[in-house]
C-alpha cells in the first residue's frame, strides 16, 4: 500500500467525476505525491501540519501501473511519485484524519493494511 493524503472536498468531487488529478501542490510539481508506510506519518507533519478536513487514501501501488515511479526525495529515500490522473474507485479504503489537540494528524492504527 502507498498513501495519498488530500483535501477530502477535493476527494469527493474526484470519486463524483471518476477521476484524481491531484492537489494543487501536485499540479505545480508535476505528480502525485504518495508515501510508504513508513513515510506518512513525517510527510504530513512536514506539509499538512495543522490543516483540518484531510483524508489519507490507501491504494494497492500495482493498481496504478507503469505511471508510479520511485523517486529519491527527502533524505535520498525514494518516494512513490504517480506521472498522472487515476481513478478514485481504485482506492483500497479512504480515512478521515482529524487533528489531535496539539494539531497532529490521527492516523489510522491499521496503517498499511
């Protein structure tokens, strides 16, 4: 499993239209941004520290293809990239992340199943 955290408004409206093309950030990059599991946890405090109505989608990295690709970024680690759009319905599961009381992210205990 790889891990894409979005606005879930933008979320929505992607699963009503059958198509994620990501953030704004992810526009201006050129990819989608994903993590590993060991990867989420950091990327979010780093870049979503203290913004509300998040959600984390969890999606299988095979079910996205030959657009994925493992780039090195923070740190030399490689981190999954996606060159293009894909279809929200190939999400494995999609949960809230709500804000803790010092503004941290509540990840899911089952992280990466």
């Amino acid at each position: 499993m790889i891990f894409h955290i979005c606005a879930r408004d933008d979320w929505d409206a992607s699963v009503a239209r059958g198509l994620y093309e990501g953030s704004a950030d992810d526009t201006r990059d050129g990819f989608i941004h994903f993590s590993d599991a060991a990867q989420v946890v950091e990327s979010a405090a780093r870049h979503r520290a203290g913004q509300p109505g998040l959600v984390l989608v969890s999606i299988a990295a095979a079910e996205l293809g030959d657009a994925l690709k493992w780039e090195a970024s923070r740190g030399g680690a490689l981190f999954p990239h996606l060159y293009g759009a894909f279809n929200p319905h190939l999400a494995h599961r999609v949960d809230d992340l709500p804000l803790d009381d010092d503004g941290r992210h509540i990840f899911p205990e089952e992280l990466g199943s």
